[in-house]
C-alpha cells in the first residue's frame, strides 16, 4: 500500500516538527527546576538534540504515521 501524496506530505511535515516540538518541551521542563533546587538536587542535566537523534527521530516518526495510515486503511476496508 502506498501513501497518497498528501499523505505523505503530512508525514513529511509532522516528522519534520515533532521532534523539535519534543526538544522544546523537554528544554522547558528542564529550565524549570523546582523552588527548593539548591536543597533537592546536586547534579545538573544537560540535554543536547544532535542532528543524528534529530534525524532518528524524524524517521522515525515518519514510519509511525506511515504504519498507522496503513492499520486504519484495513480497519475501513472491513
């Protein structure tokens, strides 16, 4: 089964933004720390987002929408 073109335009985009989305979330949490910091915690987290795990993740994204595009094809086929 293939993807229509808007489909896959859709997924292109949604794999495109969801893993910045994720970086931006994660990056807030963490900016975030709680009001007794300094008396809870004595370590810090650093968090990158290289282009390789930028790229994983787009991919995939991108083969999760695709796979359920296919199950809720044959769920309607039904």
């Amino acid at each position: 089964m293939k993807l229509t073109k808007r489909q896959t335009l859709l997924g292109v985009t949604l794999s495109i933004s969801a893993p910045y989305l994720i970086f931006l979330l994660v990056g807030y949490i963490i900016s975030k720390p709680p009001k007794d910091f300094q008396y809870q915690s004595s370590y810090f987290i650093i968090f990158h987002l290289t282009w390789p795990v930028y790229l994983v993740g787009a991919i995939f994204t991108f083969l999760l929408y695709a796979l359920c595009v296919i199950v809720v094809r044959k769920i309607r086929k039904k």
